[in-house]
C-alpha cells in the first residue's frame, strides 16, 4: 500500500475525477488512524504523516515514557524508550513506527472503507460545486431513459445522472432516449444520497438563458429582459428595453429573417414567442403585452390591491385580444404585473379579469 504506485494512484484520482490531492490525503490520512486506533482500545495516540513529495507514508504511535506502565496502550517504560530515543527519560514521550504489514488484515481493510467514503465524498463536493456554478443556466443533456410508468426521463449531462420530471417537461413534447436536449437548472441541493439536481424545461428562466446565449445585446447588457411570461410549450412572452437609444431591443431579439428568436423557438419544440418593448408607464406596457391584438386605449386605476387596467379594444378584435381561453390577457397580465379588464369599443362587454 505505502509505495510510489499508492502515490500515483491518488495523482491519477486527482487528475481524473478533479479530486485534490490534499483532500485525498487528509481522508487517507484520517482513516488510517482511525483503523488503527482500535487496535489500541480507542485511545487518540496514533498518527499518521504523508509526505508525497518523498512518496512516504509513516504510521507510528505515540506513548508516555514513564518509570511503572498503568496503560499499556499509551505508556512505555524508560529502558524500552531508549529503542526508539536513546535519550528518553520519564516524563517525555516517544513515537513508535509501525510498519505497514503491521496494520493487520481488519485495520487494511476498515482503511480501504474509510478511504472509498472519502473518494465518494470528495466526488460529491466537486458535483456539487459544479453544478453549483451552472445554477440557474442552461446544459445540454442527453435522454438515457424514460420511465413508461411516470414519463420521468432520466438524463445524462457531465457524468451526472439527473431526472427530468414529468411536470417539468413540456407538455405535448415527446422526448426519446439518446436525445439531447436543452435544460435549465432551477436548484442544486445536498442530500444524504448525494447531490439533487432540480432540472426543468417549463422554468420562464430558460427563456432569459436562451435569449442571452442568442441575443449579444442582451448578453453584453445593451438590451434588458425585464419580465417573462410563460405558458410551457403553448405561448411565452418577453418584455425587453434597450440602454442605447440607438438599438431597437425587439429588433435585436428577432434577428436577421427572425433567426434569434426562431433558434429560441427551435430549442422549446416550436413554443410561440412573442417579443414586446417594456415601457414604465403601465398604460403602453398594457398595450404592448396585449400584442397581436390592437388596443384603443387604457385607463389605469391604482387600487389597494394593485395597478387595474381597463382595456378597449375594437369590436373584431376582442377574442384575439383575450386570446385563446384567455392565454394571451392572462400572459399579459403576468408580464405586466397588472390586473387587465378588456372591452370591446362598443362598450357591449366586458371582458374576465386576469391577475
């Protein structure tokens, strides 16, 4: 165990697996004395010291050098002392090499155990901190199976097993094994099977993310993503601004022939998307996120209870308006924050309010 291959064993683990070595060595180190602290009844006197740039390993125990011995596990007389320090005296201590072969069979084997727990550990921390840095960003991930029962898709991404929930999924996509596909990491926690990576495809951030990846405006911070809307898989709304006067966010959003928004489109499974310029005042936002549909005019009430838009529309665009089983007024009223009543010109009706 304690020669060079031992050394180049844990060099390999730190170059593939990304484990430090320090980490390693500190476990090794741990479990070796606790493996061979019950050779001495549990008593803290044994120690361990690795050198890795002198590939050594030492273990030794460390006893109380004394005239009459009242423990044998941590006393020494004088005359045995002086094996290992010619000039030991009662009242001082000595360290006592143990070779490796006197481990013992049951003190080799509780190390090996220690030691993999540590490896399984230290791979969790680097999971963890990996995927901990890519919280709330977007990974390509690959389809390893789908349960028939659930429709949980179990996925691949990094090494790392991962599920994809079926709730989390888009409604009406039908994933198959060895896809790739694109998913958004909503939370990693630390659980006692290891780390738990919350994944999702229906999340409104993986609408910012992928407008960032395709919009340069917006990763450089020219254009803002001010608010998402979304309704997975049936229709999404952004609302965008532009720090520059001289760059049209919706424009930038769209790109050449709607290339930028369709690579966007392209990666939800053909969502619709509609892009709409973000204005403080609440009447133009209104009207904005009411989009396609035409408004006429908005009257804003502030109330207790939050801003209450009262909507008119033309008379032949009040469907199109409140959208299909109210998507398009609901969406809207999720982009805006704002609680939309919408009526037709003629003033005949009056349309759900949407919160």
């Amino acid at each position: 165990m304690v020669n060079e291959e031992f050394f180049q064993a844990v060099k390999m683990l730190e170059s593939e697996k990304g484990i430090p070595a320090d980490y390693l060595y500190e476990k090794i180190r741990t479990a070796i004395v606790v493996a061979i602290r019950h050779d001495y009844n549990g008593k803290d006197i044994v120690f361990c010291d690795i050198d890795p740039e002198k590939n050594e390993l030492k273990v030794y125990v460390r006893k109380n050098v004394v005239d009459e011995i009242e423990d044998a596990d941590t006393d020494i007389t004088v005359d045995a002392a002086k094996q290992y320090n010619k000039d030991a005296v009662a009242g001082d201590f000595v360290d006592i090499p143990l070779e490796t072969h006197d481990l013992g069979r049951i003190a080799a084997q509780t190390a090996k155990h220690v030691i993999r727990q540590g490896i399984r550990e230290a791979e969790r921390g680097s999971i963890m901190q990996e995927f901990r840095s890519k919280q709330q960003e977007i990974v390509t991930a690959r389809v390893d199976r789908i349960d028939p029962v659930t429709g949980n898709a179990s996925l691949e991404m990094d090494n790392f097993q991962a599920t994809l929930i079926k709730n989390e999924q888009v409604p009406g996509e039908e994933l198959h094994e060895g896809q790739l596909i694109k998913v958004y990491i909503v939370e990693v926690r630390d659980s006692e099977r290891g780390p738990r990576v919350m994944i999702s495809r229906t999340h409104p951030g993986m609408i910012r993310r992928l407008f960032e990846n395709e919009v340069p405006e917006i990763y450089d911070g020219t254009v803002e993503i001010k608010s998402v809307a979304r309704e997975a898989g049936m229709r999404s709304k952004i609302a965008v601004s532009s720090r520059d006067e001289n760059v049209d966010p919706i424009g930038s959003c769209i790109g050449p022939h709607g290339s930028r928004v369709g690579a966007v489109v392209d990666a939800l499974g053909g969502e619709k998307i509609d892009v709409v310029k973000y204005d403080e005042d609440p009447a133009v936002f209104v009207a904005s996120a009411l989009a396609p549909a035409t408004v006429l005019g908005v009257d804003v009430e502030e109330g207790e209870n939050g801003t209450v838009c009262h909507v008119t529309v033309p008379d032949g665009q009040l469907s199109l308006a409140i959208g299909n089983k109210g998507q398009n007024a609901r969406l809207a009223a999720k982009l805006t924050g704002c609680k939309i009543d919408i009526s037709p010109e003629s003033g005949f009706y009056e349309g759900p309010s949407e919160k």
